[in-house]
C-alpha cells in the first residue's frame, strides 16, 4: 500500500519524515507536466545521493558526539553504526 510522505535533510534536524494520511493532501493541477517513471539509471543515482546523504549525516552526529564527549572530560571515542 502506498502512503503520501514528504522528505528533507536539514542541518538543524538532520533527516526528517513526514508520513500522511491520504485525506490529509490535496493534489492541484497547475498545468504542471505529470510525473514520469524514473529509468533504471536515474533510480541508482537517488539511491547513492540518499547513500551519502546518510553517511554525511552519521558522521556529522558522530563528530559532533566526540566533541559532546570531550567537553564533558571523555576521551572522544564515540562509534556510530548503520544497520
């Protein structure tokens, strides 16, 4: 079942996801040309944008954790893992 979602990166929240309910969105047709299906070649570029949009996110937090960490007496070592 498919669910209407908008999805940003920001660098105050990092990754955010809004999942709808179908009642809740209204499409407007604007004259706006209607989406297409994506090729084979454009979907293994989004999934390696999202790929190091993830990665730049996890070290970002994990850099900023080390800092957290030294600030309060640690030693930085903080680890972060994608599962």
């Amino acid at each position: 079942m498919s669910y209407p979602y908008l999805e940003w990166y920001s660098d105050a929240n990092g990754r955010v996801v809004l999942e709808l309910d179908p009642s809740q969105v209204e499409i407007l047709d604007q004259g706006v040309v209607p989406p297409r299906d994506k090729t084979s070649k454009e979907l293994v570029k989004d999934d390696k944008k999202r790929e190091k949009a993830m990665a730049d996110f996890m070290s970002g937090m994990v850099k900023e954790l080390s800092r957290e960490n030294r600030k309060k007496g640690g030693d930085g070592k903080v680890f972060g893992a994608v599962i």
